[in-house]
C-alpha cells in the first residue's frame, strides 16, 4: 500500500513550530500524528488506542498554551504520546518504551515539557495544584493544566486535589476531563453514570453551545457566561454540578476531536484565572477502525499489520497459558466450590483475568474501578462478614493501598487473598510499573504470609491453600507465560505454610530462589553441570515465613549459597536469609542476586533481568565465583 507524503509531521519539532500552523491546517496535523503512533505502534507496541484518543488535545494545548513556561502534567501518560511527538521526541519516539529509548510515559528527567512523571493514576490534579502554587510563591505568572481520564477520576486522591484546589480561586489551574467511558476495560460506578448524564443532557449542553459560540467570538462576554453559569447548571440539572461543588468552573461539553474549537474554548478559558474544568468528549481509538471496534484489546495490542490491523501474535502451538489465565480459571474453580469467594478488581478485570468469573458469577466480582486502596478495604469489610475476598491488584498499584493492607486486613487478621498480579520485572512499562517492592513492603507485616509460586500449578494450589488458611494471605506472580506445566483441572493440594521444596540436588553450591528465578536457577544449575560445578536449587516457594528447616539443612551442607529474587535486594528474601544464617552463627557464604538500591529502566523483561545480573548468565557468574 502506498502511503501519503507527510506535509507538517516533519516540520513541527516543538509547539513553537506549531503555532506558526494556521488553525485550517490543524486537523491535517492530527491526522498525520495518528497516522504516525500508528505506524511506529505497529513495530513497537506500546498504549495505542488512549494515544490516538487525545492527539487533538495534546495539539490544541501546544498551540494555546505557552509550554513548557506554562506547565502540563497528563495523568498515567497513556494519552501522551502525540505530546511527546510534539515536543521534539518525533525521531526518539521510534525507540519508545525500548532499553535506552524513551520511556512510554512522562518523565521530568526526559525532557522539559513533561512537567510531571506519570505512570499511575489520579495523581495530575493534586500535581498540578502543587506546581501552581509553587509558582505563585515564586511570583512566575504561568497556567498549568492538568488532563485527568474519566477512568482515572474514579481515584479517591482526584477528589482530594480538587478538595484542595476548588477553594483557591487565585489558583490559575485548568482540568481537562478527557471522557471516552473508558479506562482499559469500560469505566463503571456512579462517577461514569453521573458523567454520562451529564453529557448528554441535551438542554443543558444546547444552552452550553450557545454560551460558548458566543464566548468564542465575544471575549467580553466570558463575564456572562461566569455568571450565568451556575443558574444554567441548577435548572436544567436534576442536582448540582458535581465539580462546581468542589470549587471549579465547569465547562462542557467539548467535542475533543474538534481541534478547531477546542482551540477556540482554551483560548476562552485562559482569560478565566480560577480553578475550572472543561469536559471533553473523545473516543479512545479515534481515527484507527480495528482499534474503535474493540477497545479493551488494543488499548495495547502489542505488534500489528497497520493497513489491516491483523495483530502478530503467535501460533496456537507455541501457546503457554499466562499466570493470568491460570489465576482467573483458578478463581472460579474456587468459587464453584465456596460459595463465600468473591473477586475485586480495581479497572483490570481484563488484564488479570478476572472476566472469566465475571462471565459466570457477576454478583460475586466488583470492579470497583480505579480506587486501590478502596479494594483493599472493601475486601477486607467482606472479609470481616464473612465472605473469602480473592483482591487481585498489580503489584505496583498495590503500593497504593499499603495502609490498608496493614491496619485494615493484616492488624485485624482477616482472611484477604492479596493477589499481586505482574509481580517482578514487567518489561517496557519501566519503572513506574515494574513489581520489585512487593516482597519488601510484604514481609514486613504481622500475619500476613507471602508466597510466590514458579509455574502455573503452584499458583493455583497457592491460591487453594490461601483459601483454606483463613488469614491474610499474598501470592504475588509475574506478568505473562508461565512454564508449560500443566494445571487444567488438576486435583488441588494445600502446601503446608512455610514450606520450600528441592529442585535439584547438588554438592558444591546451593541456589535458593524464588518464584521464577527458580527457572533461571535451574538452568544455571543445568550449565554449571558441564563445566563440572554441582548446584542444588531450592524453590523457597514462601518469602514468609521461610523454611527454617530447608536453611538448617542447606547451613549444614554447603559452604556457598546463592539467593535469587525478582525483586529489591533491601528488605527483601535474600537478607532474611543473611539475617537467619547469622542470628545462628552458621559461618557460610550467601550471595545475594536481585535488584540493587536503583530504579530499573524500560526494556524487555529477558534485557532487564540479564542488567539486573539475575538471569541465568548472571546466577552462573555467581556460582563460578563461589566455588573459587
């Protein structure tokens, strides 16, 4: 298929470029910036459908606003992709979300325009205030806008920003609500019924049109429009405006795919120098059909055809089922057989496979959206009645809800599953989403167990004996395909708490490892064999509490031993068992192999481990150096 020749693409390397665009030639921009995330997506995936979602925005902003002077700070960075183009990363973005390359997502270290870093949700609103008032204090004249999805404003620490900020009103700060009923999965809860009736109140938003046509053209005018607006709200709504309640000027809404006009409303609001916010319509996928049919899977399709959209995946005979699928079968095997279990998600009932209970049982699965520590502490007032809540949250979000893992589920010891989805090394999310602190912030705990499971059949038997314990309880797992062990309707068995298992047996050094560094072990161990090294590899299977008899028997045979984690070395595995081994006066030797006091990069989990050290090159490294 022949392409057309890009006319502006090429030409427009920062917003100052931009602007010299007259507003006619704007939507052809946006075409030629979709048209190039696409095709750089195709080759290297990244979040595509949220991207293509707001290039309009992105554009509209860069040309209104006088960035990077006035500030913009986007919420996740799913979205940014057009604003790093943009802003002179067009050539880099080639190597998004690569070892070396650009990181998907805002990064202040990276260029000047990212205002803030972003990775998780919710935070733009509360960052921005903050970045607003510093300049006030410092006596800089700046506007500083926030763009906040609809998915991300479900998020208690949202609320808390504009609590703040609504009260401020010589705070210069602008919300773009970008609304396209999505997250990655679609959004649910009151928030996105109320915000669905309040686009399409079409009394409401016809006074709106009116309004603004007017505003746009008659800037004098905007004085009007700030008075009348409250009335406007209050007659024609059943109840007051959820966000003028917090202290915004509402505006709304705007088509988010009408350049031309969401550059004449920016225009409008910059005059309005109090905290507002302007509602806009998108649609997540926008300009792409394959991604507009079926939002949740290209959110992040991973490599495709971009004439026809027929996404690259492997042959049905190189299949391996993901943890995730062994999760979400696992759960309703369980729930088929206790009535007490239900599941809690916060907006990934897709992505940790939640749906498939979703499917049979939907009275039992909450998605309660992006709020986590909210799941953590419904799941734990479920618990408190009596039901046996299984809370899957990414490891990384998970940080999010830490309080009430300890005063709400481990201080009142209830019967929680915590379920650590995407545990360890992730890949190219980098290190906003990487799962590395979960055994740290975990073992510290009272009465929570922590296990981690290295192939598929321990996760559910994990998952089987968490249930039958009673007690707050996480399994944290890894992103992606398990071992090839088989676990499909396989009988299950409780693992006895505190409990490891031998692998290989060996002479000259042990590896104890745990969850899949147990498989980088074992071929270490299987490589070392031919060079005449004998290692003995143990699964820990459980970071806490550890198996005191496997480190006796381990301390009395070996003068070397090697500890794996996929995780942060400080308070992690690896120094329990230093600490066990000294408490007791054993005098042997204990590598630790992991990830040191650093944030790790994006780049593929196969590159990041071997940077790390603890793939199974860098266990070998190890092991040679033991032996000498």
């Amino acid at each position: 298929m022949t392409r057309p020749e890009y006319k502006y693409l090429y030409s427009i390397d920062s917003p100052a470029d931009l602007k010299r665009l007259t507003p006619d030639e704007l939507p052809l921009y946006c075409d030629e910036l979709r048209r190039y995330i696409i095709e750089q997506c195709a080759v290297n995936p990244g979040h595509l459908a949220s991207s293509l979602g707001a290039v309009e925005i992105a554009v509209a902003i860069h040309y209104v606003y006088d960035t990077p002077d006035d500030k913009l700070v986007w919420d996740v960075g799913h979205q940014a992709y057009a604003h790093k183009i943009i802003t002179g990363r067009r050539e880099a973005f080639r190597r998004n979300r690569t070892l070396g390359g650009i990181s998907g997502f805002p990064r202040m270290a990276e260029s000047e325009y990212d205002a803030f870093g972003a990775g998780h949700a919710s935070v733009s609103i509360s960052a921005a205030f903050g970045i607003a008032k510093a300049s006030e204090l410092q006596g800089i004249r700046r506007k500083t806008i926030a763009v906040i999805g609809d998915g991300s404003m479900t998020g208690g620490l949202a609320f808390e920003g504009m609590n703040n900020a609504g009260v401020d009103k010589r705070c210069d700060i602008l919300v773009i609500l970008n609304d396209n009923n999505m997250s990655i999965d679609r959004s649910c809860g009151a928030l996105n019924g109320y915000l669905l009736r309040l686009s399409t109140s079409r009394h409401y938003n016809a006074v709106k049109r009116r309004l603004w046509s007017i505003l746009s053209h008659v800037p004098p005018l905007l004085h009007l429009c700030q008075k009348t607006g409250n009335a406007v709200k209050h007659g024609l709504l059943q109840n007051s405006n959820l966000f003028e309640s917090f202290g915004f000027r509402y505006f709304g809404r705007v088509d988010g795919h009408d350049v031309k006009e969401l550059v004449r409303t920016l225009t409008a609001l910059k005059d309005i120098h109090e905290p507002k916010l302007l509602h806009v319509m998108t649609h997540k996928g926008h300009g792409y059909r394959p991604a507009e049919q079926n939002l949740t899977v290209w959110h992040a399709p991973g490599r495709f055809n971009p004439d026809t959209g027929e996404r690259i995946t492997a042959s049905a005979t190189d299949f391996v089922a993901r943890y995730q699928d062994v999760f979400g079968q696992t759960l309703l095997d369980l729930a088929l057989m206790d009535e007490r279990i239900t599941g809690i998600t916060p907006a990934m009932p897709t992505g940790c496979s939640m749906n498939i209970m979703m499917k049979r049982m939907p009275e039992r699965c909450f998605d309660v959206g992006i709020a986590e520590a909210h799941a953590v502490t419904f799941s734990a007032g479920l618990a408190a009645a009596g039901s046996r809540p299984f809370c899957n949250i990414y490891s990384s979000f998970m940080q999010r809800a830490y309080d009430g893992i300890i005063h709400d589920v481990a201080l009142q010891n209830l019967p929680v599953v915590l379920c650590l989805d995407r545990g360890g090394i992730v890949g190219e999310d980098g290190a906003t989403h990487h799962g590395v602190f979960d055994l740290a912030y975990l073992c510290c705990i009272p009465n929570m167990v922590v296990a981690a499971p290295s192939d598929e059949l321990d996760l559910r038997n994990m998952m089987y004996t968490a249930l039958c314990e009673g007690r707050p309880f996480a399994i944290r797992y890894p992103r992606g395909k398990g071992r090839g062990v088989e676990w499909r309707d396989k009988p299950f068995e409780r693992l006895p708490i505190g409990r490891g298992r031998l692998l290989r047996d060996g002479r000259d050094v042990a590896v104890l490892a745990l969850g899949p560094a147990c498989a980088f072990a074992e071929t270490a161990a299987e490589r070392a064999a031919g060079e005449g090294i004998s290692v003995a590899v143990y699964d820990l299977r459980y970071a806490k509490p550890l198996d005191e008899g496997l480190l006796d028997e381990v301390g009395r045979r070996f003068d070397s031993i090697v500890t794996v984690e996929d995780g942060v070395l400080r308070g992690g595995v690896g120094e329990a068992v230093v600490k066990y081994y000294a408490d007791r006066g054993v005098k042997t030797r204990v590598r630790t192999l992991g990830i040191d006091d650093r944030f790790v990069e994006q780049g593929t989990p196969a590159q990041l481990y071997a940077l790390c050290g603890y793939d199974a090159d860098g266990i070998l490294k190890a092991v040679r150096e033991m032996k000498r």
